[in-house]
C-alpha cells in the first residue's frame, strides 16, 4: 500500500499542476474518478497485464474509453502505461482529490454506519459536524456492520463515535478509571 502511495503521488502531484495552472481542478478531478473506474474493471485488469498488448494499443483503449478528447489527458495516459502505472489511477485520482481539498480548505470525513444512509442524511450529519472540526467537510460512507447503530466519523485523526459500541467502550473506559 505504501510503495503505491509513494509511486502515484509525483503523478498526482503533477496533474495537479497542471490542473491548478488551467483552473479546471473540477474538471481533472472528474477525468481521473472515470479513469480510475476504467483502470479497476475486472476486465482491464485483464487487458491491462495481456502481453500482447503493446503500451499504444492500451493507452489508445484508455483513452477512447474516457470519452475525452484532451491532448494532454491523452499524454497524460500514454506517460501512464509506458510505465506500467495504469494500475496506479484510483491511487492518482485520491491523491489528486485529497490535494483539492486541502487547496479548498475542506476536510474528508470518513462516515462509518452499520446500515447505508442516503445523502441528505450525510449532508445534515456533515453540517452538524463542520463546527466541531472547524471547517467544511466531504464525505466518504463506509458501511461497518460491526457498529450497533449510530454512526462513527473520522476525520483526519480525530474520531466522533456516536455508535452504541463506542459508547459502551467510553463507559467500560470511565469505570477502569
């Protein structure tokens, strides 16, 4: 996990560049979500490691997938699979984002629930949430079927659980006390 945090971030941290220099962040950020998609289909995985593919053949195949025409995604792409990073792009793409939003001055909250909840339930729990973290947030749903109802919230290293477990851990943790 590391060793791929460590090969994607210089691509990240250079799509980001150029990115930021056009002022189409959203644009970018949405471009590496679809190639990330792309590059984590079964079968892509599959064409991705087939010897008789050259790298053209691939890149050419990544690029028409994403429907995008731009120069410089098509460069950015073929740069990608001479160097056998494709794999790499939902790794590029969190990168890309996480630089985004530290840029925007939001913070990722990571919403941990035992049983899925719909977006407007994120959005109010993400509005109650944003002065106790003194900042906007975004989120990202986990489903953890090991809460017992509520739900817990990470963001960064601080950590909000309101499940019925990590209540009873703060009490059995006040009675060891």
């Amino acid at each position: 996990m590391a060793e791929s945090v460590t090969i994607a971030r210089p691509y990240a941290e250079a799509v980001y560049l150029i990115a930021q220099q056009a002022g189409a962040q959203a644009v970018w950020s949405e471009r590496l979500q679809r190639l990330a998609l792309i590059a984590q289909d079964g079968d892509m995985a599959a064409v991705m490691d087939n010897p008789q593919l050259s790298v053209e053949q691939v890149a050419d195949l990544f690029i028409s997938l994403s429907q995008d025409k731009d120069a410089i995604l098509g460069n950015f792409i073929r740069t990608l699979a001479e160097n056998r990073r494709l794999v790499l792009l939902p790794e590029i793409s969190r990168l890309f984002d996480l630089a985004r939003s530290q840029e925007e001055g939001v913070k990722e909250a990571v919403v941990y629930s035992a049983f899925p909840i719909d977006d407007s339930q994120v959005a109010s729990l993400l509005q109650q949430l944003e002065p106790r973290f003194g900042g906007r947030l975004s989120a990202r749903v986990e489903i953890d079927p090991s809460l017992i109802g509520g739900v817990k919230v990470a963001v960064g290293d601080q950590v909000l659980d309101a499940s019925v477990r990590g209540k009873l851990d703060a009490m059995a943790v006040a009675l060891n006390n």
